[in-house]
C-alpha cells in the first residue's frame, strides 16, 4: 500500500498540469482573440505614454 501513497501525488499533479496545459491551448485565439489584442495593444500604448518625459514649461 505504500507504493499507492507514494504514487498519487505525482499522478494527480501530471493530471492537473495536463489540465492547465490544454486549457491554455484550447483558449488562444477563437472569438475573443482580437478583442484581447485590442486590449493588450491599448496597455502597450498606456505604458509608452506614461514613459515619455513630459514637456518642460518656460518661464519668463
């Protein structure tokens, strides 16, 4: 009975991993693809705005 015990862990972890791994394949692309593009584009373009160093003001 010991070799049961020390099986289950790793079984359940390969199961889980396997799990992980076709559901991150089944949800690239399809329906919504473009909407996440849209939406990591936007990000992209927030952060390169934020990183620009602002204009400096004359004085007079």
């Amino acid at each position: 009975m010991d070799y049961v015990s020390a099986l289950v862990p790793p079984v359940v972890m390969a199961v889980a991993f396997t799990a992980l791994i076709v559901t991150m394949v089944k949800s690239q692309g399809g329906a919504n693809k473009s909407k996440e593009d849209a939406a990591v584009d936007a990000a992209l373009a927030a952060h390169a705005e934020a990183e620009r160093p602002a204009p400096e003001r004359e004085t007079s």
